[in-house]
C-alpha cells in the first residue's frame, strides 16, 4: 500500500527536467503515485491511445495509437520532452494530453492525425491528468495548489472552476457520460479512495471505502458502473464498482499488476496496463467480466496511459 505524498507533482517536473536516471525508469516500472483516468464515451470502438517510453536512457514518453487487436502503432506526438495521460475527445478525433514545457506540465489537446496542437493551460504549476467532458466544451484535470485538486476548464483554454479544495490529495478525473458527475480519486487521511463530485462542486459521494488503495476511476459508457485499480494487499488488480457504491467485481486476477483501466465505447471491455514480468508494462484488453485477455503491445517498453477511443 502506499501512503500519500506530494512527491508526485515534485517526480513529474524532475523528471521532465532531467530524463537521465535508470532508476527513475525503474521507479516508473513499479508504482507512480498517482494514474491518469480516461472518460470513455458511447461508440464504436476505435483505436486506444496510449504512451510509451522510447530511446532509452536520454530518451522520453511519446503518445501512440494503435488497434484494439494490437498491430502497426502511430505515433502522434514527437518531441524532445515528455507527453502524458491522453484521452480522447468524445467524437475521437483529437485528444487531450499533459505536456512538459520545460518548466512544467500543461495540458494540451491535438488531433489524431499529429496535427493542430493547442494549448490548454499555461500558468507555472503542474497540471496533469486531463478528460474531455462528454459534449467536448470543458476539460477536467488535476490541478496542482501545493497538493493537488480537481479542476475543469474550457477546452480552448480559460475559465478553470475549482471543485475540490482541501488539504489532502485529489486526482485522476473521469466525467460520467451524462456530464452531471465526475468521479477521481482522493486521499482519505489513510489511503486512496474513488469519490464522485458534481460538476460544478458539492455533492460528492464516497463509492469506495475500506482500507486499501483504489485509484484511476473511468465510468462505463452506460454511466452505471466504475472500473478502478484495486490494491488486494499483494497488487494492483482491475475491479469494477456500481457508481453509488457496494460490492466489487474484481475483473482481473494474477500475480503483477494491472492499472489505469479504460471502458471500450461500447461498454464490454476494458483496456489496462499490465505490468509485465520482464523490462516493461504492456497494453491488455479483457472482458468486462474477467477472461478473454489480449495482449495489444507488445514491445518489452514502458506502455501506459491507455484511452479507448471511436476512431
């Protein structure tokens, strides 16, 4: 399990700045404190963004597609610095994102085909995590006051809102597919757990609560359901929720970790990173039940972030 500190805005603007380290690697491999959720809107199911660490030492994180059965990639950002936590629009033609400007992470938004970058935020604190509310006007993402906090602004950039405002840690935004709702993860004094909140604050309701890390909240195309990654006491596994509370599905089961799950558009799947035994943490899908896993990257390199998208 793992307590909560801030160190995760400080580890993101170090590691933008340095880049060098083997060992930031290897922490990255295991556990970042915090994962990105995607909103996931109703559809055809189309391409899953996602990013994968290239080049080695000296290299960076780069934003990707790739079919739901695995295949020929492409790659959508291409830069000297890191790129972070894509999630599609809800037409799937472009996709919001965090990247490091050179002092620290904004968030951006860019089309599918590579093209037509634009700036988001630009303010001198870290701003990471971002979701596409489901008519494409706002965007919600954590925003860093010192501990970090939930925030939405307009997709163009301008007129942030601040929903939560406390002294422990708020992240990891996912809107429900009637707009209404967002569901993130926050710090309870003793670990993580999965919250909803109205959109324009109050109103939020504890869906996870016991003594365990639940993190990286997605709604389900239907908006009734949650998946989440669940601390079991020996790893991350993927589990689903009604949005209300209660019981759990636990969808994946093995001995490594599986996180940052995403909903297919069309609701009867889930794609999530499993962490591997070897070099890197892969792409998988699976039924939203459990079984019928598939291994969509498979490169031996840090994959992670995945978004399902309809295009």
């Amino acid at each position: 399990m793992i307590a909560k500190t801030n160190h995760f805005w400080a580890l993101a603007a170090a590691a933008g700045a340095t880049l060098v380290a083997v060992g930031l690697l290897m922490l990255l491999l295991v556990v970042i404190d915090t994962r990105p959720a995607e909103a996931t809107f109703p559809g055809k199911n189309g391409r899953i963004a996602y990013t994968s660490f290239r080049g080695g030492m000296g290299g960076d994180f780069e934003i990707f597609t790739i079919g739901a059965r695995g295949g020929a990639r492409k790659q959508i950002t291409e830069n000297g610095t890191w790129d972070l936590d894509p999630s599609y629009s809800p037409n799937g033609k472009r996709l919001v994102f965090s990247h490091y400007d050179g002092a620290d992470y904004e968030i951006f938004t860019i089309g599918v085909d590579g093209g037509n970058l634009r700036p988001v935020t630009d303010n001198s604190v870290d701003d990471r995590q971002p979701s596409y509310s489901p008519n494409g006007k706002r965007i919600a993402y954590a925003c860093n006051d010192g501990d970090g906090e939930i925030c939405t602004i307009s997709a163009g950039g301008g007129g942030k809102v601040q929903l939560t405002n406390n002294s422990t840690g708020d992240f990891d935004p996912s809107y429900s597919p009637s707009g209404k709702k967002i569901a993130y993860q926050g710090y309870d004094g003793m670990d993580w757990e999965i919250y909803t909140i109205n959109i324009r604050g109050g109103g939020k309701v504890n869906v996870t609560n016991n003594g365990a890390d639940d993190r990286s909240p997605d709604y389900s195309p239907t908006g009734k359901r949650i998946a989440y990654s669940a601390y079991d006491g020996t790893d991350d596994e993927i589990s689903t929720i009604k949005v209300g509370g209660g019981s759990k599905r636990q969808v994946t089961n093995n001995s490594t970790g599986d996180f940052d799950p995403s909903y297919s558009p069309d609701g009867k799947k889930i794609t999530y990173v499993h962490q591997s035994s070897g070099s890197g943490n892969e792409i998988y899908t699976i039924g939203v039940g459990g079984g019928n896993s598939l291994n969509v990257t498979n490169d031996s390199e840090l994959d992670r972030y995945p978004s399902w998208g309809s295009q």
